[in-house]
C-alpha cells in the first residue's frame, strides 16, 4: 500500500511538472552498464560520478528506437503510406514506444510514469512541427526554447547551449565525441552536485548513442515512407538535429525524474533521473525524427 501511495504522488508530480515543461518549450532483453549490473542495482558514488556510469542510458534509448521502427514497419506495411497523417503516424510511434517501457528493466516498474512523461515529449514535438516547420522556422528553434525555458541550473544551461552550438558545425561522429568529452570535463569541474552532474552524462551520453544510431540508420526509417520517390537528401535531414533534440529531451526527463524521485520517499534522485532520462530521450527522438520525415515527404 505504501509503495502504491508513493508511485501515485510521484506520477502525480509528474504529469505536473511535464505540463510545465511542455508548455515553455510550446511558447516558440536488458542493456547494462559496464560493471554488468541492471540500474535499479548500481550503485552511484555520489563524490565520484563518471559518464560512462550512464552509458547503459544511451544503449537502452538506441533499443528503443529499434523497437519503434520494427513497429512502424509493421503498421506501414498494411496502410496507404502517402494518405498517412501527422497523428496518424504519432499513434503509431506512441503505440510502440510504451509497449517497449512496459518491457525495458529501466521503466516497467513504473510504466504509467513513464508513458505520461514519454506521452507529454511527443505532444510537445508534435504540436510545435505542426506550426513550425524545421526547414522555415530553423531546426533548433524547439530545441533552444526547451533549454531557456527548461528547470535547469544556469551552468546546466551553459554546458547544453554550449553542447548543442558546437555540435552544428562537427561533421563526423568522431567530432562529437570529442565535444562530449569536453563537455563531460568542463561538468566535473563546475557542478558539485551529484543528480546535477548525472543530467549532463545522461544527455551527452544520449546524444553519443543517438547520433550513432541516426547516422547508421536513418536511410531504413526513411524507406519507411518514401515509398521509392526519390533517394534521401542530406539538404533536409539532420541527424546531428535528432541527437540534440534527443540530448535536451533527456536532460528535461532527467530533471523531472530527478527532482521527482526523492518525494516521499521514491526511487531517489539518480534512479529517477535515468528513468527520466531515457524516456525523455526515447521520446524526444522518434518524435523529432518522425516530424522531419514527415514534414519531407507530406507536408503540402
């Protein structure tokens, strides 16, 4: 009873405090970590956090899109792709991306909580592409206003804006890890707190898995939907796009998670932020990656 009571004050918090989240960003088998434990039994050293103690983060987001694509690939095969809507093809990405919480060792235990938070990131992407194009209103126009607006530390703030700039002129997956590298140090020296310092490794390390993923993969999303009218275009696409956008999503559910986790005696702050954390990613991905296709190959 006292472990129901708990996770409805936290889901109740949640949905709260992503209704918030969402509005200021509308004004404009199980992976482990190296150490081969499943999160809920690691044990963080809150004086010694390292980033690639959240790695296991950026492998179980990349499941995740992989489970999203197997299902849309399976609902496209039985409609008219070129008669698809934008909330069409939301439901089908939302259909998919709580079935794989329900299955993640990350989110299955609290899986209402994690389908509110993942549900809120995919309205908020869906509702702002609706009205602002990427190709008219500038790609990273959602992306700086999640950040301006998000509940971060003004040096969270600093180390994201910083992250997502200079990842808009890296070319190669290797100049973006070289960037997280950086940003991860310049964390370590700056932020003191713990579930502070946990946010950045979760979003760098998103982003690492995420840009590595949409590099490698995104010519089998966009078969999805071309329907073989033309071959993709480098001019319209932006996978450095999608990792940013994955990146801020999962720094937004990381906070939450974290801020969240400790009430009433929760799951606590860092577990709460990697739950956060992956479903902010998850999210924030296959609905900034279904937009831009989407936008490309239906928008009138």
């Amino acid at each position: 009873m006292k472990k129901t009571k708990i996770k409805f004050l936290f889901l109740a918090m949640l949905i709260g405090s992503m209704t918030i989240l969402t509005a200021s960003c509308e004004k404009d088998d199980i992976v482990t970590n190296s150490s081969g434990l499943k999160p809920n039994q690691f044990k963080y050293d809150s004086s010694g956090l390292k980033p690639n103690q959240f790695e296991y983060v950026g492998l179980e987001h990349n499941k995740g899109l992989d489970y999203v694509y197997n299902g849309l690939k399976k609902e496209l095969n039985t409609i008219d792709v070129d008669k698809l809507n934008r909330d069409e093809l939301f439901e089908i990405v939302n259909k998919y991306s709580n079935e794989f919480y329900a299955k993640s060792e990350i989110t299955k235990n609290y899986l209402s909580e994690s389908i509110e938070l993942s549900e809120k990131h995919l309205n908020s992407i869906s509702l702002y592409y609706k009205y602002h194009s990427p190709q008219e209103n500038g790609e990273d126009s959602y992306i700086d206003s999640c950040i301006t607006n998000g509940r971060f530390t003004d040096i969270q703030k600093s180390l994201l804006f910083e992250l997502i700039n200079r990842v808009n002129s890296a070319n190669e997956l290797s100049e973006i890890q070289l960037i997280i590298k950086e940003i991860n140090d310049k964390a370590i020296r700056l932020i003191t707190d713990s579930s502070e310092l946990a946010i950045i490794f979760i979003a760098t390390n998103v982003m690492e898995y995420s840009c590595s993923y949409w590099a490698e993969h995104f010519d089998e999303w966009n078969n999805l939907f071309n329907n073989n009218k033309a071959a993709p275009s480098d001019k319209w696409w932006s996978w450095q796009t999608v990792g940013k956008a994955d990146a801020v999503g999962a720094a937004s559910g990381a906070t939450t998670g974290a801020m969240l986790g400790v009430v009433a005696g929760g799951i606590g702050a860092l577990p709460g932020a990697v739950l956060g954390g992956t479903v902010g990613g998850i999210g924030s991905s296959v609905g900034d990656a279904a937009s831009q296709l989407w936008d490309h190959w239906f928008k009138n």
